[in-house]
C-alpha cells in the first residue's frame, strides 16, 4: 500500500454525507483512500477552540492518518440538518 495515497477526511458521523464525501475528495485530490475521522458537529468543536476531550480525540486520529498512511491533505465538513 506504499504507493497509495491518501487524504483525510473530519466530517459528521451522519452516513448520508459519507459516500459524497468520499467521492469528491478522490476525485478532487486524485487519492485511492480517504481516512474518516467522524463526530456529530465536527466544524462546531474545531471553531470553538475548546481543548477538551472531543477535539483531543481528532487531533488525535488526524495523526495516525497524516503519521500511518502519509495524508497531505486534510478536510473539514459539516452539512444542513446536522443532529
């Protein structure tokens, strides 16, 4: 898998936003895998800059992505309706 790319993805556990997510970070970035790190409200625990456990917990996976896999690219999302 040395030669596969990969990109990151820190989006809404939401299933109906995975898949186009997928789709459009392959697509955009030319990459054959795309790591999810899923919450519920992503975008609002990263814009409120509260070092709690929810945010420690990305930075977290974010690293072993970037770490592991050699991602270069890292994305954040959020949709309409979000629970």
């Amino acid at each position: 898998m040395d030669d596969k790319k990969f990109v990151t993805s820190i989006n809404c556990m939401d299933g109906r936003v995975q898949i186009p997510i997928i789709k459009w970070m392959k697509e955009k970035f030319n990459a054959d895998f795309v790591d999810l790190i899923t919450e519920l409200g992503p975008n609002k625990i990263l814009s409120e800059q509260r070092f709690g456990k929810d945010i420690q917990s990305i930075i977290k996976r974010v690293e072993i992505s970037v770490k592991a896999h050699a991602s270069k690219v890292i994305a954040i999302s959020g949709h309409n309706d979000c629970a």
